[in-house]
C-alpha cells in the first residue's frame, strides 16, 4: 500500500519559510536526513543517497549578499544543485 507522507517537502518548506523570514538559514542535516528516511524506505541506497545531498545556497558570481541567491536541494559541500 502506497502511504502519502509529505515530511520531507514539508522540512524543505520550513527552511525556505524561515530562510524568508529570518534571512538566515536555520537547518539541520539530521533532520533533513529524518524527514526523507520517514517517506522513504531505509535501503543502503537510499540512505546513502540522503548523505550525499543537502538544502543550501548555491554560490552565484554576482550575489554579494550572503543570503541571496538561490536555494534548494544540492550535493553536500558543492556549490551546485
């Protein structure tokens, strides 16, 4: 039986919201890593997976402020989706 569980893009939300609101970015990568686990199912693969990608800001020649830019899902520690 498929179960609809929207953790995971609800805990992408929640950073984009705050990210918004704060102009700071307040994430937790063992949340992160939570919320996909919780819809997802717990293989290797997939848990290898989840540890390779993160939520961040893509680095962009001509920002200068370091809260603008572009956010969202990218290879840990790489400045590129």
């Amino acid at each position: 039986m498929f179960q609809n569980n929207s953790e995971f893009l609800d805990k992408i939300r929640e950073y984009t919201k705050e990210l918004v609101k704060k102009s700071e970015l307040e994430y937790s990568q063992e949340d992160f890593e939570k919320s996909f686990l919780t819809q997802s199912s717990h293989t290797p693969f997939n848990i290898d997976a989840v540890q390779k990608i993160e939520y961040g800001r893509v680095e962009k020649e001509y920002v200068t402020d370091e809260y603008k830019g572009i956010y969202g899902l990218k290879i840990k520690k790489k400045l590129f989706f």
